[in-house]
C-alpha cells in the first residue's frame, strides 16, 4: 500500500504501552511520516490540548484511563479540544454506548480487535476531512453551495417555521431515495418514524426557545421504501435571507451499529459456551476420575467391576454430549454474531 504522505500530527490518549505500540505501528503502515504524541492520562492530555489544539489534527482517545473514563472522560475531552474529531478506541462493544458517544460529539467510534491499519487510516483521515469541511462551512457561506452539492454525505436545508425542505444534496437524493422534485414538497416529519414526531417536536420547540445554534444527535431516519435507519446528524443555522433556516448533515451509521449489535451476541453465545465448559463439564469428569481411582484401588467382584465400569461409560456418555453441545454451539458463532 502506497504510504500517505500527507503531515499528519495526531494526539494518542492510551494508558496501555501494548495498545499504544499497536496503533503506532498502524498509523506507520499508511502515512509516511505521522507526528505522533502520546499521553498516558487525562491530565496530560488536557495539558496538551490547552497548549496544542491548533496544531493538532486529531485525537485518538482510549475509553478507560487511569484518572477518568467513560461518559465524563467523553465530555472533558470535547470541551477543551475546541472542535477537533475525536476517534475512541475501545475494547467496550455495548452499542448503547457506542450511539451515546457519537450523540455526545465523538466523530468515530472503532473497536481495539476489529481495527486495522487500513480502517484506522480511513477514520483518520475521513473525520479529518469531514471537520475541515463542517468549520469551513461555519466560517464561510461563500463556500456553501460546493460544500453543500458536492459532499459525499446526505445534506439538505430546511426552514425552522414550517419544516419544509428548502434545498437538498445529491448524495440525500440517493440515500433516502427520494427525486429532488419529492423532497421539495416534503417536510423533515415525513422522513421520520411516525412514533418519533412528538420527540422531533419538542426538540425544534428547546432549539427556538433556548436560541440554540449547534445540533448533534442521534435519530431515526424513513427512506423512501419505508426502512428505517439510525443517522448522526449534524445540524446548524444557514443565514438565508429574513428565513430561519438550518442545514443538516447526516451519517447513516445504521451498519456501525449493527456491526457492534452482532459483536455483542457472538460474545453472549461465547460466554455461554465458557459457562458450560466449566460447569457442566466438571462433574461427569469428575465422576469419571473418582472411578479411576476405586478401580485402581480396590479389589473387586466381577459383578462390581461391571457396575462399575457401567458407571464409566454412562459418564464418559454424558461427557461426550457435553462437549458435542459446545462442538454446535461453536460452530453457529459466525462474524456477524448470527
């Protein structure tokens, strides 16, 4: 693979040297000459970013570091960082937490033993993009219309008073599936699940009354034939004549989380093998061993040495469908978690 050589100067925030070593090594693979600088705890890290931010690209944050973690670690993090994509990597698979985290401002969520080089440099490089361009579409409508027709994900405009659609992106006509002309006479409820209008309601009522003017969430999206999809959205003001209009970026991340789902189940069905390993299996062994030994130790009948030996071959039996039970249950574990 060809090596990006592109300057890149990257903020690792991992407290464990053989995790650290692993993102290295992969960053090294892709781009030519990373900058790379490590902190092994929060308060380095705030110390860096405080001193840093500008001339940082990205932040790759661990979930789990000594002086903070999880949810605060999330919200810390994004405050002193002053706009820069955030990319967790994490060994914690709850897809919950997962849909939380990117609602909260984290640009990309990727899991420790799914990642690879090729993965890890296309979450780098793609938030590293997509922050450029939503700062560039903050600080300059001039460049509105390229951002707006040519980005890659779905956009539209619309006005904050009757929610109609006021303009939309190509990349939203072939992801929703809608032709410009039908979107321009839709509102944003009708692509939205019936049963979240009154959420959607109130959330534009707290937008105009609390004078809000950045929006990040995760929502549940209606395509055209009616599936529905888990989206982030990104939302802010579009100074567009005396209208109260927003524009809107959304990220179908409907596969991601199905992905972390399937990750979940295969771990349940593992855990349940794990279990029948070390419980079910323990007592026909153990009855077998105990036999071994009265047949090594004591002097027996013939008829008792049959009873016996009957008793061998029940728990070898019950021993053998154990492990046949755990052979099956092995073998429906697939990638996808089915």
């Amino acid at each position: 693979m060809r090596k990006d050589n592109k300057e890149y100067k990257i903020l690792i925030v991992e407290d464990n040297p053989g995790d650290f070593m692993l993102v290295e090594e992969y960053l090294d693979e892709t781009i030519l000459s990373p900058k790379i600088i490590r902190c092994e705890n929060f308060k380095q890290a705030k110390e860096i970013l405080l001193r840093e931010n500008e001339n940082l690209d990205v932040v790759l944050l661990d979930l789990s570091l000594p002086d903070k973690s999880g949810e605060t670690l999330i919200n810390e993090v994004i405050e002193i960082s002053e706009g820069l994509p955030i990319i967790v990597l994490t060994g914690y698979t709850d897809a919950n937490f997962a849909v939380k985290s990117l609602s909260m401002g984290i640009s990309d969520y990727l899991l420790k033993d799914d990642l690879s080089p090729t993965t890890l440099y296309k979450s780098v490089v793609y938030n590293i993009e997509r922050n450029k361009n939503l700062v560039k579409l903050l600080e300059s409508e001039q460049k509105y219309a390229d951002l707006f027709h040519l980005s890659p994900q779905p956009m539209w405009v619309y006005d904050m008073e009757n929610l109609k659609f006021l303009n939309v992106n190509q990349a939203a006509i072939k992801h929703y599936g809608y032709s410009y002309e039908e979107f321009m006479k839709m509102s944003i409820s009708e692509i939205r699940p019936d049963e979240d209008i009154p959420i959607m309601i109130e959330t534009l009522k707290k937008i105009k009354d609390e004078n809000i003017r950045f929006f990040r969430g995760i929502l549940n999206h209606k395509k055209k034939d009616k599936s529905i999809i888990r989206v982030e959205v990104i939302s802010n003001p579009l100074s567009q004549g005396e209208k109260n209009t927003w524009l809107v970026l959304a990220n179908d991340i409907t596969s991601k989380l199905k992905y972390l789902e399937a990750i979940e189940t295969q771990n349940e069905k593992l855990r349940d093998i794990a279990w029948i390993q070390s419980h079910m299996v323990r007592a026909p062994l153990a009855r077998l061993l105990g036999l071994v030994e009265i047949l090594k130790n004591e002097n027996l009948s013939t008829i008792e040495l049959g009873d016996f030996l009957d008793h061998v071959k029940e728990s070898a039996n019950e021993l053998d469908n154990v492990v046949r039970d755990i052979v099956e249950k092995a073998q429906k574990i697939d990638v996808n978690g089915n």
